[in-house]
C-alpha cells in the first residue's frame, strides 16, 4: 500500500481519523487492535493507558483507579489533557484510532478542540453494536480470566448504566455529522474485522 502524500489531493485516502464506539464488553479493544493494524495506525484505549498507570502506581493511575474500580468515568479534565497529549506524539499524526474516547459531551467537545488546533478532523466513528444480555456475560467471563477489578458484576452493571446515559449520546451528535458506521458486533470476531473494514471502505486484510 502506498502512503497517501501529506498534501489533501483528489484521490481519497482511506479514512485514518477514527473512534470507535459501543458498550463495555462490546469488544472495542479487540477490533481496535486489529483495525490499527491493518490500516497502520496506532489504536490508542484511554482504558489502557489509565490501566498502564494504575499497575506502575502514577498519581494518574492512583486518582484513576479511585474512579475505575467503581465504574465511574474518570474526570474529564484529567482524560482530556491525556488524550492532548497523545495525539500530539508523532505517530498520530497520520491519523489513530481511538477506543474508550471521547465518553462524554464534554470530551467531544475537548476532542473537537484538539482536533482543530491539529488541523485535522474526524473521518469516521464505529459503532459496535451488541446484545445487552451478552455484553454483562463476556465481561463476567473476562473478569474471571483477566482478572480486571472493574469486571466484578455490580461494577459492570454501573458502566452500563454509565453507558447508557453519558456515553449512548455521544451516538446522535456524531450521527448528525453524517461520521456513524454501525457494526454488528456479535458476528464472529474474525467477521466483525471483516465487516469494520469494510465499513471503512478498507480491503479485508485476511
Ligand atoms: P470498558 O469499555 O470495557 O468499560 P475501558 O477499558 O475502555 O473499559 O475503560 C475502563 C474504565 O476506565 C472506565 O470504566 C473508566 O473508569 C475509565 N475510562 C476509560 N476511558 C475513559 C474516558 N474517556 N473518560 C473517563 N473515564 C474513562
């Protein structure tokens, strides 16, 4: 694959600015994982860099972890200078994928802001979209396999409900910005990959 020139030209370069979306335990960071991959972009989880602190005990991860372990989000200003920051780091310039942010209106706005001092914008927003009922059995298997302090099953049911009423609106304004490509995501993960990429326009990397 070639590399698109630094330039905006008429020959449109695949999408590179992405979010990805959906309901803990809908499988973003997988997919995130792989989509980052096959697009050569890095995929960058707010969940995993406020995890990376908690284990190497940052202040971040100390004040994180006081929020994560109850299934709260952390304060937006804290996420938002975190995320500035990434995004300035040189591998995000040719575009990234987000997976855990923005979660609320205020961090659209945050990402918007940051965006725009960049000199960039959004390409597309995925949206993974599963079964209620089987998102809180994935993450109860995945706590007893990973060992995550959140995926205890009240904590679960609080991020859904967090979920459900700061994140599932996010949807709406990206949605009006014509960005919103939904998934299924209860295909098979190989298939849900398939069916991201080519949400985005991307030849299936299999
Ligand atoms: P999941 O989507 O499976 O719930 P994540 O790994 O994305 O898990 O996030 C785990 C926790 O990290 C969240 O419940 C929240 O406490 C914190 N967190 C991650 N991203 C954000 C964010 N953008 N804003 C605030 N808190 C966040």
């Amino acid at each position: 694959m070639t590399t698109p020139a630094q330039t905006p030209s008429a020959d449109a370069p695949a999408a590179r600015r992405l979010l990805i979306v959906g309901p803990p335990g809908a499988g973003k960071g997988t997919q995130a994982t792989r989509i980052a991959e096959a697009l050569a972009i890095p995929a960058i989880s707010t969940g995993d860099i406020f995890r990376a602190n908690v284990s190497q005990q940052t202040e971040l991860g100390v004040l994180a972890k006081s929020y994560m372990d109850k299934g709260e989000y952390v304060p937006d200003s804290v996420t938002n200078d975190m995320v500035r920051s990434r995004l300035a780091e040189d591998d995000a310039t040719g575009g990234f994928l987000l997976d855990g942010y923005p979660r609320t209106l205020d961090q659209v706005d945050a990402l918007d802001a940051v965006l725009a001092d960049l000199g960039a914008s959004l390409d597309a927003v995925l949206l993974l979209e599963v079964d209620s009922d089987a998102v809180v059995q994935r993450l109860v298997a995945r706590g007893a396999e990973q060992g995550r302090s959140d995926d205890t099953e009240e904590t679960i049911r609080r991020r859904l409900e967090v979920y459900a009423e700061q994140t599932a609106p996010l949807v709406d304004v990206y949605e009006k910005r014509g960005l919103v490509r939904r998934v299924d995501g209860m295909a098979s993960i190989d298939d849900v990959t398939a069916a991201l990429l080519a949400a985005l326009g991307a030849p299936d990397a299999r």
